[in-house]
C-alpha cells in the first residue's frame, strides 16, 4: 500500500562515522548539528524533513553513536521462546532502568528505531571490520526495519570497500548504498535514494519525487551558476578606464582603479556564488583553491602570470598586463605604462576590437583606454570556473581543504575570446564597472552562459 505520509528514516551507526555529516550534506546545510573527531558529539536526537513539490516526503533523524552494542547484545541474550521476539525484547528492554544508565545511548537510538520507517547504518569505510559493528546491525536488526548500509568516505584511498560489502554480505545484507559526504556527486546521491526505495517501497512514489526535485535543483544550480559566471566575465570585458595622453600619474591611477574594480567584482561573484550553493563565508579557507577571507590570495593581476598564460596561449592574444592592455586610440598603438609588457596583438586577441577604431577614437581622442587583457580574462574565467566545480563537487560535511592538483581549468574552447566578450569591449554600457548597464549586459551575458553550459 502506497502511502503518503513522510518517509521517518533514523540514521545511525556507531560514533563518529559520519551520521551528522550525511545530515549536513543531504539538508545542503553545513551547520546542521556538531561535528567532531571526538566520540559521542551527538548526545540527543535531531530531526530534519527533506521536500518535494513543498511537502515533506522524508524526516531524517539523527541520533548519538552506538558504543556498547557487544554489551547490550549480551545484556539481551533471550531464552529460545524468545528469540524472534525482536521489537518486544527491545521494548521491555526501553522499560528497563538500564535504558537510562549503562545503555543510555543505545536506548535513544533503538527508540528512534521503533518509530522509525526505515534506518540508514553509515560506516566509515577507512575503519577495520570489527566484531561490534556485527553487534550493533545484530542490535538495530531487533527493531524489524529495513536497514540500508551506507558506506560513507569512500573517496579516501583508505577505504576497505571490499572487506566491508564481503562483511555485510555474510550477514544477508546486500543492499549497500555507497555515498560520500565529503566529496559530493548527485549521482551517488540518486543511487542511494533509489536503494532506499527498494526496502521501503509504499514510499517509493514520494522518494521518486525527491529524486526528481534534487535533480533538477541542481541542473538549476549550474544553469545560475554559470549565468553569474558570465556576468562577471561580460562585467571584466566590459570594464574601462580612460587617462590623458602624457599623463602618466593619471595613467597608472586609472590602471590601480580598474584592477580594484576587477578584484572587488571577483569577491563579489565569489560571495554570492557561496550564498547560491548554500556555503559559509568562511569556507572559502577550506576550498582547493588559492582562496582568503578577502577574496583570492594570488593576484588576479600578477604579471608573470599573465606572461605566461598569454605566451602559452598564443602569440596573438596580448601577453603581460598588470592590470589590463592599455590601448592608445589617438596612435592606434599600444602604452606600455608603469615597465609592463603589453605584447603585440597580431593576428587575434584584441584584433577584433580595430573594427571599432574610427568610431572609438572619434570620441576619445587625446585619451588613453585602459581594459582587461585576455590573457586576465582567461585567468579570471579559469578561477571563476574552478570554483563552480568545487563546490558542485563538495560535501556541505566537508570540514578539511580538498587537493588540487591539475591546476585551472580552460574557462572556454580555444585561444581566441568568446564573441560575448568581444562585443563587451566595444560596448561600454555592458559592464557594471563602468556605472549603470544597458540591455547589452542581459543579452550578452545569456549568450555567453549558453556557450559556457555547452
């Protein structure tokens, strides 16, 4: 029989493998409960409810870490007549002046059990196969509720993934669902939601529902995050300095300005695109990537990296730049400003943008513009991206700095600037740096996020 009232799901195990941790990355909420490296960090019983079309379809228990299951299996060791008397047994047990001492913890979580649909037993998968966790399923196997395993960690090179599934083979249990609460995949997420389903299938329908939700919840996540992503480089593009001709005090002001314009937008893209994905601030000391409070440690500007990442990029996009390519309308030349090599732009790059030099040096004549380099741009789009990947593939239990080790990726196909961002350049109005934006700004902004979901 079908049924419509919310899955009640306890989730236990013994202490300090993870329970609160899946909480904590299930809710999309990292500050959920307590978690510690010390034993018995949960002491009382918390509840959460999981929606679906803005009902309830799950209410997560979570509750204290099994410690003593070796002695309480003993302590409930029946008489023959007995034996299959499970949830009785444990009943009379809840009754006993034990339950409130020496077993205290276990009663709470055999209790959580007895009113509980289904329970989800996470293990911590780096741990040995140990005699007290056969005790402990023996324990929660009195309550007669579909019991799923979760085998939670099993991204760390220490995991015994095999001598646990062989373990829980040997005591008939074979579903297993295996779902790390650190390193985050909506996969292994729909796996183990489809698992549940199977023991506890009158609430399949609404597990189903669930599914769909967080699913498309995040397809929708990643649509947004990329959207702001273009925003940001459309913003970068976009943005503009000008600076009199034999003015060089005013020059380098301007190139300071428009690198701190730059900058403060890319905390910006940061700070919202944590509050999107439901992260502290203060994670960003936590994230594989050169992250402070304040934003990115490693300049944005940094001239040797710029160099280099326009030499490897090709000769024809503008290399160096400390803040940007300072372009010299009234020659059509390049200023070099402050000892920083611009490079030339033969061939790409900036070669689009000579479309527009009549027109731009019509109005600006006897000014300097100084913009954003592509070699910037590309580094910009690269941090930017990284970051989206990170935190789509991060764990809301996650508490230490995940490695990184394969470096940025590539922001977009190609050595050549995307033609958004080209057009960007010639449009004043499509940056945000440069004061109120136009129209241009939405429009070339979805089309590059269409570029960048491709």
């Amino acid at each position: 029989m079908l049924s419509t009232a919310p899955l009640q799901l306890a989730v236990v195990g013994h202490t300090n493998v993870g329970k609160t941790s899946l909480m904590r990355t299930l809710l999309r909420d990292a500050a959920f409960g307590d978690v510690a490296p010390t034993a018995a960090t949960t002491r009382q019983i918390e509840a959460a409810q999981l929606l679906a079309e803005g009902r309830p379809v799950v209410e997560l228990y979570d509750t204290p870490g099994l410690e003593d299951a070796s002695g309480l299996i003993g302590f409930l060791e029946p008489d023959a007549v007995e034996r299959h008397a499970g949830p009785e047994r444990v009943a009379r047990f809840l009754d006993s002046a034990d339950a409130g001492a020496r077993f205290e913890q276990e009663a709470r979580v055999l209790a959580q059990m007895l009113d509980s649909d289904a329970a989800v037993y996470v293990i911590d998968v780096r741990e040995p196969v140990l005699g007290k966790y056969q005790d402990e399923l023996a324990i929660l196997g009195l309550c007669a509720r579909p019991i799923l395993p979760l085998l939670n960690f099993t991204a760390d090179p220490s995991g015994r993934l095999e001598e646990w599934r062989a373990a829980l083979a040997r005591v008939g249990l074979h579903a297993i669902a295996e779902f790390d609460t650190v390193v985050y995949s909506i996969e292994a997420e729909s796996r183990f939601w489809r698992r549940l389903a199977t023991l506890a299938d009158s609430h399949a329908a609404g597990l189903e529902a669930l599914l769909a939700e967080r699913t498309r919840r995040a397809a929708d996540l990643h649509v947004a995050a990329l959207r702001m992503l273009a925003e940001l480089l459309i913003d970068a593009a976009g943005a503009r300095r000008e600076a009199a001709r034999e003015d060089e005090a005013s020059f380098e002001r301007e190139q300071v300005a428009l690198q701190r314009a730059v900058e403060q937008r890319e905390r910006s893209f940061v700070h919202d695109l944590l509050g999107l994905y439901r992260f502290p601030q203060d994670a960003l000391e936590l994230l594989p990537l050169p992250l402070a409070r304040d934003g990115w440690r490693a300049p944005l500007f940094d001239p040797v990296m710029l160099e280099w990442l326009g030499k490897r990029a090709g000769g024809g996009l503008a290399a160096g730049a400390a803040a940007g390519a300072a372009v010299d309308v009234a020659t059509g030349g390049l200023s070099l400003g402050i000892g920083t090599v611009v490079g030339s732009l033969i061939g790409g790059g900036w070669g689009a943008a000579w479309t527009m030099r009549d027109q731009i040096v019509s109005r600006v004549r006897g000014v300097r513009i100084l913009a954003v380099s592509d070699a910037a741009l590309g580094h910009l789009g690269a941090r930017a991206l990284a970051l989206v990947r990170a935190l789509e593939q991060r764990g809301h239990a996650a508490q230490s700095p995940m490695q990184w080790q394969k470096g940025l990726p590539k922001a977009w196909p190609g050595e050549r600037v995307p033609p958004p961002l080209t057009r960007a350049r010639h449009s004043p109005r499509s940056s945000t740096l440069n004061g109120p934006a136009g129209a241009v700004r939405d429009e070339l902004a979805e089309q590059l996020a269409q570029m960048l979901r491709g």
